[in-house]
C-alpha cells in the first residue's frame, strides 16, 4: 500500500505533485485534493513528497518534516568542484577499523544514488571489522597462490599478470597491492532481474566514494578484487553474504586515510564532442 495522504490544512492545491510525476498518475479534480487513481503506476520515486511547497503529503508512511530542507543544505558549486577534483584513489589506510555508524551512514545515505527505473535493488555487502578483512585477505592470497600454480591458465591474460605481481609482492615483501591495507572492503551487487544492474552498482559506488571523501574516508576501486570474488573465486563472495541470483557491479575498499593531500592534480583537457545542432 503506497499510503499516499494529503495533509489538506498544508495543501494549496498547486498542481506542482501532479506536473512533476513521472508516471502521470497523480490527479485532482477542481475544488478537491490531489489523489493516485492506480498504484500500480507509481515508481515509488517519492518525488511528490519531494516538491511539495507546503510539505502537504506523505508517501508510503513517510513523514515529509523529518526530510532535509534542500534550501539551507545543499552545497555550493565550488565545494562540488573542490570534492570531485580533489577526491584522490587512496593506497595507504590506517589499520584501524572505522566506527559501524560511520560505514552505516556512508551505505544508507549512497543507497539513494539514482537506479533505473528506480529499481532501488543495489545490494551493499562491507566488512565492519579490520579483523574480517584480514581473514578476507589471507584466504584471497592462497588462493591466488594455488590459482597461479597451475599449468593451465593463460599467461598471456592481464588479470593473470596482475595476480602473479600482486601475490609476489605479498609473499616476498609483505605488500598487499589487492587490497593495500585497507581495513574495509565493499561489494557492490544487484538481482540480474533489475533493468541495470552493473549500471545502479556503479552509480551508488561514486555516490560513495564522493561521499566518503567528505567525511575523511578514503576509497579505492578496486578491479583486482573484484576479479577475485567474482571471475575465480565466486565461493568467496557467496561466504561473505552476496546472494547467489546477483551481478556484482564493483567492488570497493575503504578506510581511514595513512596520507593526506594537500591540493587537486590538473588534468589534461577533456575530450568533448559539443553538439549544437543536429
């Protein structure tokens, strides 16, 4: 049941819920309040709630004053440069965990990156605790260790380079390059049933990214990872909780900073095809 209510002491009856519903089923007839005729059509977007003036309707039991006013919080065109500019793929983590309100801000707030149709299936797996991860990295590296050992994988396969440095940087030096140290990791996956599924997991990893970085949190994508719980170890991701029936997007590792930058890198010019008319 969507629950869709109007407040009608709130309510001035300004069309702006009805022009701005994506499926069109919001309507009013003159001199009532608005109404959804077919549930059915809804997206379950919220964006009635979101546009209303008077804060006059409630969606799906959701209370529209326990919302953050846009006005007074959005951020400014520079801090968003600033942010995106000098957000910086971090190396070298502390060893300590972060707080699990920290990592459980982080997850429901990038649960609400945008997904197609607004499917909202993206599922967030992360280990809380340095300890799972140090689990987590030593069954990687043997396991590497025995894939690499045997005759018949192809040499010539980058993902195969890439494992044979990476675990002779472990097992000669005590250099974790798969995982750098971090004390988290973070799965992206979504139901192979959803429109998009590798599409929504990478839209909520940047929202995540972006938004760790504000808070002093450092990320890292993480292709090698994502080689090894998903191309050759898939019983890995099935042991730590992402269900059988997904697709996993990207993966992820994150923590506490050991460097800090001091000042955004200046790339090269975009590559840009404007089009002015068509």
């Amino acid at each position: 049941m969507l629950n869709f209510k109007i407040n009608e002491d709130r309510c001035i009856r300004c069309g702006k819920c009805i022009t701005d519903c994506p499926p069109m089923c919001i309507s009013i007839q003159e001199g009532d309040f608005p109404v959804i005729q077919d549930e059915s059509k809804c997206l379950r977007c919220q964006h009635c709630l979101a546009i209303c003036p008077t804060a006059a309707i409630s969606i799906m039991d959701i209370d529209p004053d326990n919302s953050i006013e846009l006005q007074y919080e959005l951020p400014t065109a520079h801090s968003m440069e600033t942010l995106i500019k000098g957000r910086r793929s971090v190396r070298k983590y502390k060893k300590k965990a972060l707080e699990e309100k920290t990592i459980a801000k982080l997850l429901e707030t990038s649960f609400h990156a945008p997904t197609g149709v607004n499917a909202q299936g993206v599922f967030f797996t992360a280990t809380t605790t340095a300890e799972a991860t140090e689990e987590l990295r030593k069954e990687i590296y043997t396991k590497v260790g025995k894939l690499l050992s045997n005759s018949d994988f192809d040499e010539n396969d980058m993902r195969f380079q890439y494992l044979q440095m990476a675990y002779g940087a472990y097992t000669k030096h005590d250099v974790d390059i798969i995982l750098r140290g971090a004390p988290h990791i973070l799965i992206a996956s979504a139901s192979k049933n959803v429109p998009l599924p590798k599409e929504d997991c990478i839209i909520a990893l940047t929202t995540f990214d972006l938004l760790a970085q504000s808070m002093g949190v450092g990320t890292l994508w993480d292709g090698m990872l994502k080689w090894c719980v998903d191309d050759f170890f898939p019983e890995l991701a099935r042991k730590l909780g992402v269900p059988e029936d997904h697709q996993i997007g990207y993966t992820m590792i994150f923590g506490r900073p050991a460097v800090q930058y001091q000042r955004t890198v200046q790339r090269t010019p975009p590559s840009l095809n404007l089009v002015s008319k068509f």
